[in-house]
C-alpha cells in the first residue's frame, strides 16, 4: 500500500511540474531583449535621436509615453503596451517599426511580448549597469582618451577628434572645443567628413555587442542617421565620391556599404580571411578597396558587390603583417588606365594609385587595377616601397595634391610621425611627438597634419619641416 501511495504521491506531484513546463520560459531582459532593442531600435530611439520623443537605450525610458503619450511598455500588460502594438506585423507583411526595415522576426516578437507579460522586469548585473551618457550627461574623463581618429572639415576651420562615446569637435584658429557630437556608441573607431564638407561619418559600437554607422550634421549637432551593423565594432569608413554611400569594414571578416541617407545596407563583400580595418572608393566610385588582418587589400565593384582581385600579392610571405590603413593618391589627371581584355572581371577605368601599410611599418604604393596578366607570385600592381617606420602603421593619408603622404606608427611605448613624398620617397620626422600615435589628417591647404594616439595629445606639425606647430590635450572641461 505504501508503494502505491507513494506513486500516486509522485504522480500529483508531477502534475504542476507538467503545467510549468508549457508555460513560457523566463524571459531575460539583459540577455534576450535588450540585443534585440540594440540591433534593430536604438539608431532611432536614443538620446541623440528620440523617433517620436520615445528613448529605447535604458530599463526606465522603455516604461516612458513617448510623443503620442501612450506608455510604450506597461509591464504585465502587452496588450496595453504601445511597443507591442508597434512592433505587430500586419496582414501586409509589414510592421510600423523598425523603421523602414524589415519587421521583427516571430521568434523575437514572442520574447518582447513574453518579457512584458512576465512583468517586464529589469534584470541587469549590477555590475553591468552603466552610467547613462548623452547630450545632457556627456563623458567624463579621469585621463584624456585614447585617440582613435581624427580629421578636418572641407575649409580647415574644424578638427574633429574621437572620444570615449563622442566626437570633439575643435575650432582650429583657437584650438577650442566647440562641439560635442556624443552617440551610444563607446568606441568611435573612425571619422570622415563627406566630399562636400556637409555632413561627418563616424563607425565603431561596443566590442562584442554591436556595431554602428553614423552620419552627423555637424553644424546643427544633430544625428541623421544611425544604423547598427554585425554584433561588434566597425572600423574604416569612407565615403563615396557622390556622397550618396558609406563603406567600411567589420570583425566577421565583411566588407560593407551602406546609404548614407537611410543606413540601409548596399554592398556586402566576404572573401576576407580577418577583421577588415580600412576602406576608399575609386575616384568614379566604382570600386571599393579594402585591407585587413589578412595581409591583402582586395578589390571589390560596388555596383555588383562582385570580389574583383587581390590588389597586392597573394605569395606567402609578400606582405609581413596585417593592413590597417588605406588612402586613395588624388590624381589630377583622371587618365585612363589599361586594363588587359583577359583580366578577369576588370574593365577599362580611371586610374587609381592607392597607400597602404601596417604590421611591418612599411607604406607601399599600388595602383588599383591590373595592367598585366596574373603571374603566379607575382606583385605586379605595386608601384614603390618607402622606408619603414618604427613599429606597426596605424594610419595614413595623402595631402590634397597627391605629392605627400603622411604616416603614424607606435612601437614599444613610442610614436612617430612622418611625411614621404610620394614620387622620390624622401621623408621628414615630425618632432616632440610624446606617445604612440594611432590617427594622421592634413590641413585642406596643406599647410599643416594632425596626428594624435595613446596620451590623448593631439601634434599640429608643419610638414615639410616637421616642427611642432601647436598641441593641445583633449580633455573636455567636468
């Protein structure tokens, strides 16, 4: 009797464990909704960018009325929940938000739906919890940051130079902070201002959680656009000479574009073994360059997304480390180039001569399109190397004629800065240079490079002495 008692016993028991398990398991919201809110939300729904006065970014402004002062999260009621009702994918296949993208997929519907149901609860670590950084609440900085990137607008009256979470924005005739451009991305790996001066790009995200394009108007201190792409950061953007495109490159090994109105993405390339860190299109826009941790540069058409060829050779051993930087040479003469009818996939273009350098210090010029046959080990494209630097190159640009290049390397604690000619190859050493440097631009009249890295010290050289102009530390006033 006691044995059937205690199956019996055991069988009830077991009947609520049953009933639990059809119920929906418990929804993280650090773990399971939040990415989710971070790679298809947050462009348009952050503190730089409130889409309809509504904030995405934290716990407390999901629970917010946004403009149409409906709640947009009432926790244990979805169907009170404005998010909810915004996210529904209608008959038409087609959802109010995100935004001009694709709807949410069902599997991520039913989490942010069963998240809310469950009570819509916070549960982020302590230890994650970070302090909330915005217009209203920018950086603070114990020690000036690592700079990353820097470059001048189209008139030379503007430097911007990267930050923790921001871009700084210097008045060059005072050497005054007048501009803080600050986004939801902690790193800001790379900065370029458009063709036509009028708006500012910026790539980077939070290493292993997201990564984000951002288009600035700089003038007005207002964000334009703000598109997440892959799951961590970006590194290398350039713009299209129209305008109309951004290119960059990605940790998963990816070389992307994407329009520079809308985010949306036009080009996507993978034949990289390694991280991509640098991008420049061709002087028609038609092709896209790129270099990486792999040891090549390779070329891709825009318009087809179509891997053309490796640019530099792909002999074992040619090439002694990874590439980190590129630059497109300005050409005053937009001269046909020749290109051999059997050269597969090529065709007759302008010509482009492009610098690249990183691991093994040593920056070469290349012209972007064969003009011979492929040869096995051959590096035929290559057109001069110059004499090495210190260390690993992180960075290099041309000045706007095309004669000059500058390059910044770090080695053992040291930074150097240079300028080559880029037709004999003579080269001058910047002075008083006091830590590794990691970012180069030149002044649009030529007058002047910035360089600036680790200690947060950004050098306005003269480069064709190498005397040190002007510094200046950037640490923005508490």
């Amino acid at each position: 009797m006691r044995i059937r008692y205690a199956i019996v016993a055991l069988a009830a028991a077991a009947l609520p464990l049953g009933a639990r398990a059809e119920e929906p398991a418990k929804v993280s919201y650090y773990k399971d909704v939040r990415p989710i809110f971070q790679q298809n939300c947050n462009g348009c729904h952050q503190p730089a960018k409130p889409l309809g006065g509504y904030v995405m970014t934290t716990h407390a402004d999901l629970l917010k009325p946004g403009e149409r002062g409906k709640a947009g999260v009432v926790a244990g009621k979805p169907a009170m929940s404005h998010l909810v009702e915004q996210i529904k994918v209608h008959a038409n296949g087609k959802a109010e938000m995100p935004k001009n993208r694709d709807p949410l997929n069902v599997i991520q519907i039913k989490l942010i739906t069963d998240w809310i149901t469950q009570g819509a609860t916070d549960d982020t670590p302590a230890s994650a919890k970070a302090v909330v950084v915005d217009a209203t609440n920018p950086p603070k900085y114990s020690a000036p940051p690592v700079v990353t990137a820097l470059t001048f607008n189209g008139d030379g009256s503007r430097l911007a130079v990267t930050g923790y979470h921001e871009i700084l924005l210097y008045d060059t005739a005072e050497l005054q902070l007048k501009t803080r451009l600050i986004g939801i991305s902690e790193r800001v790996q790379s900065i370029a201002y458009s063709p036509d001066g009028k708006k500012l790009a910026a790539v980077g995200g939070a290493p292993g959680r997201f990564g984000e394009v951002q288009v600035w108007n700089p003038e007005a201190e207002k964000l334009l656009v703000s598109a997440p792409v892959t799951f961590d950061t970006l590194y290398g953007v350039s713009w299209s000479p129209d305008n109309k495109a951004l290119a960059f490159g990605c940790s998963d090994n990816t070389v992307r574009a994407v329009d520079a109105t809308n985010g949306k993405q036009i080009l996507q390339m993978g034949t990289h073994s390694d991280w991509v860190l640098g991008t420049v299109f061709s002087q028609d826009g038609l092709h896209l360059v790129s270099v990486g941790r792999d040891m090549s540069m390779k070329l891709t058409e825009v318009g087809t997304q179509r891997f053309v060829d490796n640019i530099t050779s792909i002999t074992p051993g040619a090439l002694k480390g990874g590439l980190m930087a590129v630059d497109r040479r300005p050409m005053k003469e937009k001269k046909m180039q020749k290109i051999p009818a059997d050269t597969p996939g090529a065709k007759p273009n302008v010509y482009d001569e492009v610098i690249i350098a990183g691991s093994d210090g040593k920056p070469r010029l290349y012209k972007m399109h064969r003009e011979v046959k492929r040869e096995i080990g051959d590096d035929s494209n290559k057109v001069r190397e110059y004499e090495a630097m210190p260390g690993r190159i992180s960075a290099a640009a041309f000045n706007a004629e095309g004669t000059k290049f500058a390059a910044v390397s770090s080695l053992d604690g040291k930074g150097e800065v240079r300028v080559y000619d880029a037709n004999t190859g003579t080269k001058v050493v910047c002075e008083k240079v006091t830590g590794p440097t990691y970012a180069v631009a030149w002044h649009p009249a030529g007058k002047m490079i910035a360089s600036a890295g680790f200690d947060g010290t950004v050098w306005l050289h003269d480069p064709a002495t190498g005397k040190l102009l002007h510094s200046f530390v950037v640490l923005p006033k508490k």
